[in-house]
C-alpha cells in the first residue's frame, strides 16, 4: 500500500538550516547537506530544502548546495525559494534536485505553473500554498507569510491543479512553529477537494499531531522542520508510532 | 535540456565496486544512459556514482550498443518521448540491444507496446499495454513509496519482497508474462518487467534508498 510520507524541512539561509516561529526568529539548526544525510539515513521518506537567502548570489550557492546535497541522498527531494523561470528549474534539476517547489512567484504569475508542468512534468511541480485566516477565510499569503492575498485558499489550489501541479505543499501560517497541531479542518477540506497529493504543514509538535493530520486531515504527507532538526522526535520513533496507530508507513 | 550538461567521465567506466572484481560490473563494458529529451539522467548519474560507477550519457548509436548495459531513464510525456526517439534512430537502436538494458519510470513503459497517454505506440519489446489509473478516489499521479512484491528472479536478490520503493506516475503497465514484481494502487499492476535481456522498473532506483541501490547494483552484475 502507498504509504504515509514524512518530510522533514529545511529552510535554508545563507547555506545554513534556519529555523523560525511563523516565518520570523531564526535560528540555527546546521549544516543542510549533513541533516539532509541523517534523515536520509533516519527513514525519511523525502526532504524539501527551502531556500529563503535574498542575496544576489543566491542561484549559484543554491545550485552548489543542491548538487552536494542530491550526490550524497538517495530519496527524493525538492527544491524551492526563488523560482521565477523555467530556466530556474533547469539548473535546479542539472543539479540533481527531483522536484521544485514555487510559492510566491505562482501567485505573482500562475502561468509559471503550467510552463514548469509542460517543460518538466506535474511529477516535478510541487506548488507551496502559505495560508492564514482573515474573519474565518482561509486565504493565501505569500512572502513568508508576510503579504496578504485576496485568494481563497480552496480556490487557489483547485487552480494550481488545473495549471498542472503534481502536489501541493499547504502551510497554516496560523499553526507553523507552534507545535500545537496541524490545521486539520483545511487540510481535509482541500486534500479532500483536490485529486492531487497534499503534504501537510505547519504545527508539528508531538507524535499525535502526524497520526491526526493523516487520519483526520487526509493528508498524503507530512512536514515538519524544528521537531526533527533539534531531535524532538525521532523519525524512526515517528513511524513505529504512525505503524502502531494502522497506519501504513515505510520502515 | 539539462541533458546537454550530464556528460560525465568519457573514459570507460570505473567499474570496481565493493568486494566485485572490476569485470562482474556492467559486462566489462561501458555503462550507458541514453540521452533524451525526458531524463531525469542526474538522478541516475549521482546513484550510479554513489555505488562506485561512472556511466556515459550519449545518444550515439555506436556508443549505445557497444555498451556493456545500457539504462534507459525517463519523466515525461510517452508521445512527446516515441516522437523524439524516432527522429533520432533511438527507437530502433533501443530494439536492437543484446546486453542488458534497464528502463525506469517512463522508460519502462516506453518499451511497452502501447500507452493510453496521448495513444501512444511504444516499442513493443514487453508485450503488455500502459493504462491510466482510473480511479475516483485515488491520488493521481501515485506519489510516494509502495510495496514491490517480486518474483524469484536476479535483479531482485537480495530486495525482500514487499520492500518500499519510491514511485511518481499517472500511468501502469498491466500484468503479463513479463511481469516480475507487482504493486497494488487501487488495482495491481506490474511494477518491473523482463524479456530476455529487456528489464523495466515503474519505480525510481535511482530514489528508492537501500532497496533501490540494491536492484541498481544487481542490474550491473546481470
């Protein structure tokens, strides 16, 4: 049976894992290439590397630390922070990475999101859904959660579907950094809306959070960042965990 | 493409690896992707790497059937995919190979014979056909690690059945004679095929960790 996926995330700032609470104070959290290797080895199912540096030299550092990181893994990560054109994507997958992931630039210009699906596939275009409420709406945000959107957040992801993305990473920016749960009503709501993967994000905190987003969120897939990096949960111990619950996880 | 990039080490592959003597890997010969407009080759390249072996990236005839194995990689679209294979001659170069090849993801189902995918004609080397998934409550693509149940056969020693490996797809190849592993999402469907020295995988070797890295290596020692 198709099993659950655990993502651990790294967001990555000036080639350092950073971590924050709902997009600000960041900490270190180390080396990427390094966290990238032990989840690997811990039974990860994937790895998303999220780059947030807003220097110029930017592209060319991210392509570095994505060939270190894709000759060293041997599951699938994704790659996002930045992508504005098809030829991101191309030095991106030069590099190794398997999958890219766009956020803001989508919102800016949808159709990015149908070129990336046309040039590369759906399999390769995850597209990053930051969402908060305003008066009981879900609605996108972007720039890290920063700048409001008009976008309801159930509209949104039916359109990226239909532009061609192959998953959908969704953030409650309400619950991200937290580790007070999963938003898992609009988790359900648009995993249930949409025949596309969702992974999960945003509020990880203990080992019942995965077992209800999965179980009462449907989602495909959960994310999380600070728990695994500072070794609050152990993969492994997360999966034993997920099993015990009937749920089907690789171990 | 990325492809124009992905040229590695032009020198016959560096074939030791482990405890193997040098000749047990790839038949002695050089170890080949083709090169074409729907690869994922850098995955490939950096998993051949990762177990001790160069590969060559070519789409030149010469170089492709001299090979000691040949891995044919591939995301995309089937009719985008057939149309540039025949244009280049690949189609019938693919069809002529005696040594071992290995076609992964769209790969495999490309040496099927026909794909639903924009009603494709394949090469025809597995006599099987590729569906969509057809299904209303399933996730389409399947993304993610599922259970490959295999048969008694080489490329699957030392790979317990009923292992994980990492699988991204909208399309199957249904089972047949060829099929020597299975994977069941909604329906069962064939997850790796083999005729003669033709060998397809649906899943990502190349992305499916330890069980992945095995099946690659007994590709190599076939």
């Amino acid at each position: 049976m198709l099993a659950k996926r655990i993502i651990p995330c790294l967001d990555i700032k000036d080639g350092r894992t950073v971590k924050g609470t709902n997009f600000v104070e960041l900490r270190d959290a180390g080396d990427p290439v390094e966290l990238g290797i032990r989840y690997s080895k811990e039974g990860a199912d994937e790895l998303v590397f999220l780059d947030i540096t807003a220097t110029v030299d930017k592209r060319k550092t991210l392509s570095e630390l994505v060939r270190k990181i894709a000759t060293h893994i041997n599951i699938p990560f994704t790659v996002g922070g930045g992508i504005n054109t098809v030829e991101d994507v191309s030095v991106l997958l030069e590099n190794g990475a398997d999958k890219i992931s766009v956020n803001t630039s989508a919102v800016r210009r949808p159709e990015l999101v149908r070129e990336l699906a046309q040039n590369f596939g759906s399999q390769c275009v995850v597209v990053a859904v930051d969402i908060k409420l305003f008066d009981g709406v879900w609605k996108v945000v972007t720039h890290g959660g920063r700048n409001p959107t008009p976008l309801i957040a159930t509209e949104w992801v039916k359109q990226c579907r239909d532009l061609g993305a192959g998953e959908i990473l969704l953030t409650s920016m309400e619950n991200d950094g937290t580790k007070a749960g999963f938003a898992i009503d609009i988790t359900a709501e648009i995993s249930q809306s949409v025949n596309i993967p969702v992974i999960a994000s945003g509020g990880a905190g203990t080992m019942q959070h995965f077992e209800e987003v999965f179980t009462k969120g449907f989602a495909d897939a959960a994310l999380a960042a600070s728990i695994f990096h500072f070794k609050e949960i152990a993969i492994k111990d997360l999966k034993e965990y997920l099993q015990k619950e009937n749920i089907t996880v690789r171990l | 493409m990325a492809e124009e990039k992905t040229q590695h080490s032009t020198s016959p592959a560096s074939l030791s690896f482990g405890e193997e003597p040098s000749a047990g890997f790839g038949g002695g010969g050089e170890i080949v992707i083709i090169k074409y407009n729907a690869g994922n080759i850098q995955s490939v390249l950096f998993a051949l790497e990762r177990i001790g072996v160069n590969a060559i990236v070519t789409d030149n005839k010469e170089q492709i059937l001299s090979a000691g194995r040949i891995i044919f990689p591939g995301v995309g679209e089937a009719s985008t995919a057939m149309e540039y294979l025949k244009q280049r001659n690949l189609d019938k170069v693919i069809s002529a190979a005696r040594q071992p090849v290995l076609g992964i993801c769209l790969g495999m189902q490309l040496l099927c014979k026909h794909s639903e995918e924009n009603n494709t004609d394949c090469l025809g080397i597995f006599d099987v056909n590729v569906k969509c998934f057809a299904s209303s409550h399933l996730k389409i693509p399947q993304i993610g690690w599922n259970n490959i149940y295999t048969k008694d056969k080489p490329l699957f020693n030392g790979v317990k059945s009923g292992s994980y490996c990492y699988f991204v797809h909208s399309y199957h190849a249904e089972i047949n004679d060829n099929t020597i592993a299975t994977t069941n999402y909604g329906i069962e469907f064939s997850c790796a095929l083999n005729k003669d020295n033709f060998y397809g995988v649906q899943f990502h070797p190349e992305k499916s960790a330890d069980a992945g890295e095995q099946i690659l290596k007994n590709f190599l020692s076939l």
